[in-house]
C-alpha cells in the first residue's frame, strides 16, 4: 500500500501547547477523582507521560517545594 510518503519522511506534527491553567485541573481529575492518568488521556486527548508529569509537579507545588510547573 503506497501511502505517498517514504518512510524516512515523517509527516510534521505541530506541538500541542497547553496553559499553564490546565494542568492543575488534569492532575487533579487522577488525584482526587481517582482516574487513571491513561483514562485521562483518552478524554482529554492529552499524552499520558504529560500527564504524570503535571502530577508529579502539581503534587510537589502542593508539598510546597518550590517545583512546580516550570515552563
């Protein structure tokens, strides 16, 4: 099956750009509604390594570490 493009040409993706606003709201949906962060994925079409990084951070913003979503 030709699809038309080799397959050393990789089709440009452009990147999703998410607020800064956004993710205490993602990580909260796996932290205190308890979903499972590839649940969250799914209904938020967002990456799942996305997600448990925001948590992570979100978790250490709560901790009151300092570290938390650093762009």
């Amino acid at each position: 099956m030709d699809t038309g493009v080799s397959w050393k040409e990789k089709p440009k993706v452009k990147k999703q750009k998410y607020s800064i606003e956004y993710y205490p709201g993602t990580s909260r949906l796996m932290i205190i509604e308890g979903m499972s962060a590839p649940a969250v994925s799914e209904k938020l079409d967002v990456r799942t390594g996305l997600l448990y990084r925001w948590r992570k951070e979100h978790l250490a913003e709560l901790a009151g570490s300092g570290r938390g979503y650093e762009n």
